[in-house]
C-alpha cells in the first residue's frame, strides 16, 4: 500500500503544482498510515470484543501481552507500508518497484528468519546432544548403584546376624537414600542446571539477534505472547526440576520418616499438566525502538530522495 | 507579465545559451522548438523541478528565480490517465485538489462547463471517463487559482478538433481577463491559430532575434517556416 500511494511522479508533480512538498508527503503518506493503524486497531478491538461476547474471553493477565503485542504489530505492519514507499522512490516509480518490494517481503518473511534459525541451530549444535548427557547422569546412578552393592557385601553378615534385621536395613537403605539425594542427585541436578544456564544463554542471544530486524522480531515476540516461545520452554525445564527435586523429597519423607505404607498420588488433579504463560518479552522496547528506527530511517530516506528527484538540484 | 531574462541551461535532455523573453498581460506568445525533452527541460526549469543557477525569472518585475510557490498555473500534457488515482471519481478528485475551497471548486465547474463537461457526468470514476474528459478536469483543476499567469505545456496535442475548439475557446476568455500565457509546443499548425507572438529555440538560441507577430505569421509560409526553424 506504502507502494501505491504516490501513483507516479507525473502525479505527483501534479499534485505539486498545488500543494507544497511536505504537505502532500505528510497527507498522502502519513496520514493515510495513521488511518490504516486506527483501522487495525479498531479491527482488533472489535474481534476481541465479538471473542468475549461469544464466550471466549480474554482475561486480565493476558490484556496486558495482547495489547503490547497489538502495539508492534501495528509497527511492524507500519515497516511495510514504509518500505512499499522507500522501494517506489528507490526504483523511480518504475514498474520492477513492485518487484523489488516483493523480494524485500521474501526476504525479510522466509530468508533472514530461516538464516537466523540456521545460526541458532549452529549454535546449539555446541551444546551436549541429549545421549551424551543423559549417559552421563546415567553413569553417575550406576556408580551410585555399585556403591550400594558394595556396600552392602561388605555389610550383608552383620545385617543378617543383627535381631532387628528388619529395622537395620531400613536403617541403611533411608541413609544410603538421603546420601543420594545430598550427592549424586544433587550432582546431576547442577549438570542440568549449567545445562539450562547455556540454554539461557543461547536463548537470549537469539533474542538479541532477534531485535536486529522487525520480521525477526514479531516472530519472537509473538511465539512468546503465544506462550509457544523459548521464555515458556525455560520455565518448563524449571517446573520439571522443581517438580522432580519435589517429588523426591516427598518420598523420601512418607518412605523413611512417616513409614507411610499407604500408597498416596503425589501428583493431583491437574497438576502434572504445565501450563505455559504469555510473556513480553524483556527486550520488548528495544525490539520497538529498532522497528521504529528502521521505519523512521526508510521514510527520512525515501522523502529526501523523492525531494531531490523531483527538484532536481 | 512573465518576463525571462538570460535563462541558461545545459541539461542531458537540452541546452540554451540564453533565452530572454517576456509575455506581456492579455498575451499568448508560442515558444517553438524541435527538440520535445528542451522544452519539456525548460517547463521543468520553469516550475522550479530542476534547479539551475543563472537565471532570472520574473512576474510583474519581481524576481521569482528562488521561490517555489509561484503565482502561475501550470499545465502540463496529460499522457496516462493510470498516472493518477483512477478508482476516484472525477467529482472526488475535484474536490480533493480544490481541497475543499469552494470558489476554487465553483472556477473549476465553470471552466468545465466550456467543454460539456456536466455535473452529472462528473459521478464517474476516473478510470471510466475518455481521455478528453479527464484532460479537461485537469487543465480546470490547473486554472483553478486563476492566477495572472499561465504557462501550458504542449496541452492540446493529438486532440481532436473540437475538444481543440474549446481550449482555443477557454484560452480567449483568459487572455480577455488579462492573463500572460506562454505556450510551448513542437506544433507549427495550432500556433498559427491562436499566438499572438511566436519564438523558436534552435541549437540553444532564441529565432528570430524578435519574435513573430500573429500578423505576420499569418503572412508566412508554415513550411518555411518549419524548415527554417524546426526540421
């Protein structure tokens, strides 16, 4: 639409016969986008409202992400629009414009995100492939194993000579229990604690890459709105953790200090099913200020270029 | 008045060593050249689209070579209709250029009126209107400030005949209201219906070293003429 606006040069040089520079860019070129948001907006709003009515509402906490969401979507349609209107003036009108501003779409919808996916995939070929690391926790448990059985050898003849036999086992199998759970779990624990950390950092290196460009951008920002994004993948692994590190304490606990025999669900109701959150991200306004900036940058260009091509100095 | 004093330019498209005229109030004065794009290059000059530093232009012995909002009206040949926003309708497009002045708006609906050109048939979109109509909304939409001065731009070229006679008709009441008119054209033929004086630019100069009286040309030989100064 950035594109059509200014018809032709002969137009607007017709148009310049009666209105001065600045006013038909601002009229034609500004205002019209500014309507175009409004109508977005309002676009917007009104599914939203036609959702609530229709009984899918949207609830508090999600109103605070949809509206930030709906802030750079305007801005990143905003950046089209503009770069419809800096190609028509970079190409002089002519027809392949039109051509030039498909190839930025393709390039900025399906080439840089795809290169940028590769370079995340690249780089998270640096991190330990799940057999390696999970062989490597495993070799910890087997250790731990063999340590019990030797352990117990070594102990069998006292244990079966002793008259609480019963309880003399219980003894060493609780201390050999909080032994692994203050050791070896604790071990494999930090393994997968350094591992999220590099994921972190992966994470928010491929979000700073991300701010870089608009098309990059939106697709984090809207994965993560979505709560399809790497924000709620992090929070995942930390919820798994949690729940596992939880779970054995649990049992350690009706195991070997209440004696519980009954067998009690640790997990109830719907508490084994995560339920991922929407989130801003936390470069939201860096990401907005790049988008602007870029938006700010084709326009100044395009309307210098057009003032110098059509008052030719 | 609009007088030239010395204008020089060495352009791509053409050149002059230096053209000094002046089209007196109430006078429509032809300058002729065989070169489209040195013509079409000094309209562009004259407008103030390409910029050159020695030259004088003035309106009513004001110097007017460094202002951009200028008191003439400016038409240029209309070639493409698609050049413009074809999904208006020609009532819209009015009132967008008139921008909501309604003495503009009511000049423009009487300058059309001169070419049967009726309220009614003004409802149709620009895409859907003969070139002839839409050239007329144009040339309305240009005088619509009437300003003093009019500089037209080869406008009435490969037009038929009676949309020429209504031009001619239109250019008679403007030059009856005291209004300057530069007109520059290749065409010999129409000039000889309607100039007051007449100049050719060849090889960047001024011909005749003073310009051709409409008394004159009348005695003249076109084809001479055409050899002498156009071919």
């Amino acid at each position: 639409m950035g594109a059509g606006v200014l018809k032709s040069e002969y137009y607007l040089k017709f148009l310049l016969s009666k209105f001065n520079f600045k006013k038909i860019i601002l009229s034609s070129i500004l205002f019209r986008l500014l309507l175009l948001d409004i109508y977005f907006i309002l676009l917007i709003l009104t599914v939203t409202l036609f959702a609530n009515l229709k009984g899918v509402p949207v609830k508090i906490n999600l109103a605070s992400p949809l509206f930030y969401f709906l802030i750079y979507t305007v801005f990143f349609l905003n950046f089209f629009y503009l770069a419809g209107f800096f190609m028509k003036v970079l190409f002089r009108f002519k027809i392949v414009a039109t051509l030039g501003l498909v190839l930025l779409w393709m390039v900025s919808i399906f080439l840089i995100p795809e290169l940028n996916r590769i370079s995340l995939s690249i780089k998270a070929q640096q991190l330990p492939t799940n057999e390696e690391f999970n062989l490597k926790k495993h070799k910890t448990l087997m250790e731990f194993e063999q340590k019990v059985r030797d352990y117990i050898k070594r102990e069998w003849d006292t244990i079966k000579r002793d008259k609480n036999r019963n309880e003399k086992r219980n003894e060493i199998m609780k201390r050999l229990a909080y032994e692994y759970q203050n050791n070896e779990y604790l071990l494999n624990l930090s393994r997968e604690l350094v591992l999220k950390k590099r994921i972190e950092r992966l994470i928010n290196n491929y979000e700073s890459m991300s701010i870089i460009y608009p098309s990059l951008y939106y697709s984090f920002i809207s994965n993560e709105i979505s709560s399809q994004g790497y924000y709620g993948y992090l929070d995942f692994l930390e919820y798994i953790l949690k729940m596992r590190t939880d779970f054995l304490r649990f049992y350690l606990k009706k195991r070997y200090e209440y004696g519980d025999e009954k067998l009690v669900a640790y997990v109830r109701k719907n508490e084994n099913i995560f339920k991922a959150k929407s989130y801003i991200p936390k470069t939201f306004w860096y990401g907005m200020i790049f988008t602007i900036s870029y938006c700010l940058a084709m326009f100044l260009v395009a309307y210098s270029q057009l003032k110098q091509k059509v008052y030719q100095t | 008045m609009i007088e030239i004093k010395n204008l020089v330019f060495n352009e791509e498209e053409g050149y002059s060593h230096g053209i000094d005229l002046t089209v007196k109030n109430g006078e429509i004065f032809f300058l002729l050249g065989k070169n489209e794009k040195c013509l079409l290059t000094l309209f562009e000059i004259l407008r103030g689209f390409k910029k050159i530093k020695k030259d004088k232009i003035f309106l009513d012995a004001v110097d007017i070579s460094q202002k951009s909002n200028l008191p003439i009206s400016w038409v240029n040949r209309i070639e493409n209709i698609s050049d413009f926003d074809v999904e208006l309708t020609l009532s819209d497009f009015i009132t967008f250029i008139c921008n909501k002045n309604k003495t503009y708006k009511q000049r423009v609906l009487e300058t059309l009126l001169i070419f049967n050109l009726f309220e009614n048939r003004l409802k149709n979109k620009i895409k859907h209107v003969s070139h002839e109509d839409f050239k007329a909304v144009c040339l309305a939409l240009s005088l619509s400030e009437d300003y003093p001065n009019i500089i037209f731009y080869d406008f009435v070229r490969g037009e038929d005949k009676e949309f020429e006679m209504s031009f001619n008709q239109l250019v008679k009441e403007k030059l009856g209201e005291g209004k300057a008119i530069l007109y520059l054209t290749q065409d010999l033929f129409y000039t000889c219906q309607i100039a007051d004086r007449v100049s050719f630019i060849k090889n960047g100069y001024l011909m005749p070293e003073k310009p051709i009286l409409y008394e004159d040309l009348k005695e003249m030989d076109v084809m001479k003429l055409y050899k002498q100064y156009l071919s």
